[in-house]
C-alpha cells in the first residue's frame, strides 16, 4: 500500500525541529497516558509541543506526514527509519488508521490535548466508535487533519467492489491477487480474472522477463509492493478474521526469481519485516525450501544482502531444520578465528536456547533430531524459536556479545563496525529511559582488553554533545526515578558533561533540577573552571549567582581578576555575591569596598555590608564594626545595625571586641530599654564565637542574676565550657 500522499507541499521543511516536534509529540502522548488530567507535567509537555508546533509551521501553510507501519515520510522522504521515536509514533498512527497527519497553523493546547486523547485508545475502541474518521470530526480539531487508512483495500479488489461480491473468506489470498494480477497485467499483457490461481513459477519468470526489459523505477515498485504483502498487519484487524497468507507460493515464486533480483527483494522484505511482527513473513520463509535458505546465508556472509540478528536466526534455525541435522555446540573460545558474521550467526543460534534457559532454572531447549521422531513442521519450528526469544532478551545480550566480539578481533575495520553497532544499542537503551543497562555497558567499554581504538571511537561517541544532551534531558522526561541513574551516568562519562551541564543550568526553570545541575557541577571540582570563566559575562543574574557559588568552591585565587568586574554589576545581589566571594580570598578591593559601603547613607547597603563583613580579615572593617556596636542610639535602624554588627563580630571571633561589648552589657537605657535587652540578648548568645577563656569570666559573672539575661548567659556558659573541655 502506498502510504505517500501527493500533495505534500514542497516548500524547504526544518527536518531537525519537525524531527523535535515528533519526539515531544511522543513524549506528550505518553504522559497523557501516564497521568491523571491536569497534571503539571502534562501541561509543560502540552504548552512546550505547542511552541514547537507553531515555531515549525512559521514558514508553512501546511505540512502532511504520512506514516507508514514503522516509518515517517516527509516531502516523499523517509525521517530516520532508524530513529526508534520516530517508527514507535508511526507504529501509533497507522495502528489507530491514520495514513497522514496534516499539519496546519494554529494548534492549541485543547486541540492537543483531543489528539492525545484519540492516540491513547485501543484499535477496538476505535472501531466501536465508527472509526478514527467518525472520531476526528467529533473532536472538532482543526489545526491537526488526518487522512485515514482504507483497510477494505488489503482484501477485495475493484472488481469485486463493483460487482457487489462478498469479501473473500477468512483467507489472505486477497493481497497475493493483486500482486498478481498488477505482475500479469502489466507483464503478459492481457491478464486474467484468476490471478490468485496462477503457477507461481509462471509468475517469476514474468516478473523476471519485466524486470530485464524495464527500468528499475518500474522494478522498484513491485518489490515494494512485495514488502507491503508480507507485513501487512491483517491478523491484528478488529474485524475478527483469521487471514492466512498462501506462504508456499510465495515461496515458489521467489525460489524461481533471477539471483539478484531475489536478493533485492529479500533486502527489502528483510527491512520491513521482522519475526513475531509478521506472521506472513514466517509463513513465507517456513515454505522456502533447504537451498535457497543456504543461498540467502551465502549472500548475508557476502554482504549482499543485509539482515537483523533475528532474521538471522531465523535463517539458521531453518537451514538446520532443512539439512535434517544439527550442529554441535559452540564455546566462545572457539570463536575468536571466525568472521564477524559468523560469529554471530553462531551465537545466536547455538546459545540461544543455552542462556534463556540457564535464566529460567530449566533445562535449556534443543533443537530436534530424525532420531528423536518426526521431525517439527516449519511452524512448529519457529514457535520453539519464539520460546527463546522473549521481549527484551535478545537486546540486554547484543551489547555482551558485541564488546565479546571486540575483545577477540584485531581487524581495525570491523572495530569500527562493533563500536558503530553497539553505540546505536546504546542510543537505543537511551531512548527508551533504560539508563542502567546504559551504565553497564559505558562501564565494561573502559575495559583494557578492549582495543585501543575500540575504546576511543566508543568514547568519542559517549562524548558527543546530541548523546549526552539525550541523557540530561531524562531528568525532566523521566523524573526523580532516574535521577541516581544519570547521576552515576555522569560520574562515569566525566568531564564532557560539565558543557552542557552548564548551558542547560542557564536555561532551567525547575529549582530541583537546576540543584541536581549544580551538586553535579560541583563535584567536578577543578575541571569547571574554565568554563565557568567564559561564561561570566553577558549572563542573566540569576546565572551569574549561581557561577559564583561554583567558583567559590574552587578556592583558587586565580579566579579573582574574572570576579572583580562584577561588583559593578547592575543587580544587587551579584554584587553581594561577588564580594562575598572575593572577600573570601582576601581581595583587597573587596575590603575597600565594604568600607565604603559602611559609610553608605543608604540603609540597606549598610545593612549588606555589615553582614558580609564577617567575611572580611581587614582590621579596618573589624574596628568600623566594634564602632558601630558602641555608638550610642538605640533607633531601630541602629538597633538593627548593631546586632547585625554583633553577628558579624561572633563569626570573626576577635577577644579585642570583648571591652565594648561588657560596657555595652553593663549600660543602661531608661527611655529604651526593651531595646537595650534586646542588644544584651544578641551579645550574650554571640559570646559562644570568642575563646573560651575570654567569654567564660564574662557569662559566669551575668548568669549569677535571676533574670531573662542570665538564664540566657546560664545557657550559653553550658556551651562555651563543652567547647572548652573538647580543647
């Protein structure tokens, strides 16, 4: 079936910000179905999707996406088969009936929302409801337009439509008739009105003759159209009919092709297909017959055609099934001087049934022999081959099997080959949020028995911006379950991370994840640096802070001269953590500054200031801080001015101090006195920050009293002599 619209418009398309678009889109559909209406997450994926969408459709009037089984077309273009986002939002339109989506401008939220709505119901929930057709103009969306899927075509032709004739029986015969009949009426000239009757042999060899006489465009199209009869999902249809697809004469017709044109066809297939996907296709390759499965393996080892591990154990389960004999088992000790190709070929097919059943606790399963009875029909066989292939087991054992296959080679063109396979496993295993799987095997790739140049071109690959940008991006697509996974994902990866690490920070709404960003940052310790430096100005404040508190930490005066220029920063706060910072290190300028600051007339710079003076070693600010405590007035202003200034005296710990604050201590205030307790109160408890030797005479003399201010001193002194004794 050909999926292509023809009005695609031709107009150049962003494929990298549709491709962006898709992904989000995906991302959005999931959590629609993960939770509840209203949710938060559901509506930042919903808004974010949104301003994709309308950024995307600036320059467009319309854009159509036509989705085919397990891939994307754009503009009569395929968007990365390979992208497994894409071919699992594609598997999702074409399951729901959805040939083409029509991109138009000006989708909302609501609309969105509908559309995720629809995706999320079952195929029999879609035909309850008279089809995804009746469902979309019930739903009122308008920016999203779809063009839907005319199953009725997979099973009756236009002859029998116009003839009014019954649907044929419970039977896939309906698509080899109209391969057929399209081979015999552009090939034979007259054709017939029993195309499904045909001898297939008749059938190849006029296929053959066209393919001779004609351009491949032609050629093309049937082979294609040969690929679509075998992974058609009828099978999966609401409408209850068991269809079979006549497999032998598909067989016969592919064993009598010419060689190459076999070999394209099969590619083909092979690319479409996949076991326990499509029925049809293990029907077709059950009724091959033993000489023509051996050719296909001749052709795989030879490049000529190229197939999936699982189709390739298909191959060889069959190939030994027809040869009536098995093959002994192979250690991987043995495979070391083997090719590539063979070495997986075996792996597969002899270890297989080994490690799934070492897994279950049962005896592993074998293939059988003549002398154990009859031998199992085709189908049979490939259901024991189903037994040992379960969701999900073949991939958590490709990435072994492939760093195995590293280990034992020496050939530096097929490392290269090894690390492109398992670096799009391991983009796989990102894609779908399996990040402990991903650590495993990031983790075993440090091993020094791989080779040197193995170890690099996978490191190059675990280093690239795109990868490591997909696995920060988890935190918010997955949330906190993943957030120890990416953490030891970051740990293990390194430095590379601290770029985009730092870019995301500057741009990340959540305060949780911009912590998980700094705690990160922070234990890279010195390698962050640089790039912070670089990054110092022309920054937002909020930024800017949070630089300042990683260079902080690096406690390396070199930083200095990069953080001097913003104490003249326009916001407020970058110049108070600016300061802070510098003084930390000593900085002389720091100190000038916060002496100034000291005369300032405006309160809150004063007040700053006295704050962060607790920072500073200068004895000029020391002694404008022992001045501030003593000046009389007792104002609120000054009564905050001076406790501030007490609390910067405890953090500085200076005995010299001790003289004016025991005046302080000793005065009295009639006109002010709830004030004046107050101040005493705030000097009382700051003595815990002087020598012990020093403070202990003082609170010892003050907690002889009976009132507030003594139960205070009794306190403190209590506190002071458990620091005294632990000197």
């Amino acid at each position: 079936m050909n999926m292509q619209p023809s009005d695609i418009p031709t107009g150049a398309i962003d494929t990298r910000l549709l491709g962006s678009l898709i992904i989000e889109l995906n991302i959005s559909r999931r959590y629609s179905k993960s939770y509840p209406a209203g949710h938060p997450v559901i509506d930042a994926s919903l808004n974010k999707v949104v301003a994709l969408y309308a950024r995307l459709m600036e320059a467009h009037d319309e854009i159509v996406v036509a989705a085919a089984k397990n891939a994307l077309l754009v503009e009569n273009a395929l968007l990365d088969k390979s992208n497994l986002v894409f071919r699992d939002f594609a598997g999702v339109l074409f399951e729901h009936g959805i040939g083409a989506l029509v991109l138009r401008r000006g989708l909302t939220v609501e609309e969105l929302g509908s559309f995720n709505l629809i995706l999320g119901l079952k195929r029999e929930e879609v035909s309850a409801q008279g089809g995804i057709e009746r469902i979309w103009e019930q739903s009122h969306i308008s920016a999203l337009g779809i063009r839907a899927i005319r199953y009725d075509l997979f099973s009756t032709t236009e002859e029998d439509v116009a003839a009014g004739s019954p649907k044929p029986e419970k039977s896939g015969a309906g698509l080899w008739e109209r391969f057929a009949r399209g081979l015999l009426g552009g090939s034979l000239g007259g054709g017939t009105d029993d195309a499904a009757g045909i001898d297939p042999k008749l059938l190849a060899r006029a296929f053959n003759r066209r393919c001779r006489e004609s351009g491949a465009g032609e050629e093309d199209e049937y082979i294609d159209d040969f690929a679509d009869l075998l992974v058609q999902e009828e099978s999966d249809r609401g409408d209850g009919l068991g269809r079979r697809i006549p497999g032998s004469r598909i067989a016969t017709f592919v064993e009598n092709l010419d060689p190459e044109l076999r070999r394209r066809l099969l590619t083909k297939t092979f690319e479409t297909g996949e076991p326990g996907t499509s029925p049809a296709l293990e029907e077709f390759l059950g009724h091959m017959p033993g000489h023509v499965i051996e050719g296909i393996l001749e052709d795989i080892d030879s490049d000529r055609v190229r197939v999936s591990p699982a189709i390739m154990t298909l191959l060889q389960r069959l190939s030994l099934h027809s040869a009536g004999g098995t093959r002994d088992s192979v250690s991987f000790a043995q495979l070391a001087n083997a090719g590539s190709q063979e070495k997986l070929r075996m792996i597969f097919s002899e270890h297989a049934a080994e490690e799934q059943g070492a897994e279950d606790g049962r005896p592993a399963a074998k293939p059988r022999t003549p002398s154990d009875g009859e031998p199992p029909s085709s189908r049979q066989e490939l259901d024991l081959l189903r037994e040992t292939m379960q969701p999900g087991w073949l991939e958590s054992r490709v990435g072994e099997i492939i760093l195995y296959l590293a280990t034992a080679g020496g050939d530096p063109a097929e490392s290269e080959s090894l690390a492109q396979n398992l670096g799009d496993m391991c983009g796989y295993l990102l894609q779908t949020g399996d990040y402990h799987q991903l650590l495993g095997i990031i983790k075993q790739t440090a091993s020094p028995a791989l080779p040197a140049a193995f170890r690099d071109l996978l490191r190059e690959r675990f280093s690239r911006r795109d990868f490591l940008e997909e696995i920060l991006s988890g935190l918010a697509t997955w949330g906190k379950s993943r957030f120890d996974d990416i953490r030891f994902l970051i740990e293990t990866i390194g430095p590379p991370f601290i770029e985009p690490l730092l870019d995301i920070l500057a741009t990340e709404e959540s305060m949780s994840l911009r912590r998980f960003m700094m705690d990160r940052l922070l234990e890279f310790g010195p390698a962050v640096k640089e790039p912070v430096l670089v990054r110092l100005e022309g920054r937002p404040w909020y930024y800017l802070r949070n630089l300042l508190i990683i260079l902080c930490s690096l406690d390396d005066p070199e930083i200095i001269p990069h953080i001097r220029p913003l104490v003249m920063n326009k916001n407020a706060k970058v110049r108070q953590d600016a300061l802070r910072t510098l003084l930390s290190y000593n900085d002389p300028i720091a100190e000038r500054q916060i002496l100034r600051d000291l005369e300032s007339k405006d309160k809150e710079t004063r007040l700053v200031a006295i704050n962060m003076a607790e920072k500073s070693h200068s004895p000029d600010v020391f002694r404008k801080l022992v001045a501030i405590v003593a000046k009389s007035g007792l104002k609120p202003l000054d009564l905050e001015l001076k406790c501030a200034a007490v609390q910067s005296l405890k953090e500085i710990g200076h005995e010299e101090a001790l003289p004016e604050l025991v005046k302080v201590l000793g005065s009295a205030n009639l006109i002010r006195a709830k004030a004046l307790a107050r101040l005493k109160l705030e000097i009382v408890r700051s003595l815990e920050g002087y020598p012990p030797k020093s403070a202990l005479p003082i609170l010892e003399k003050i907690a002889w009293g009976n009132d507030e201010l003594a139960r205070q001193a009794e306190a403190c002194l209590r506190v002071v002599r458990m620091k005294s004794d632990g000197q």
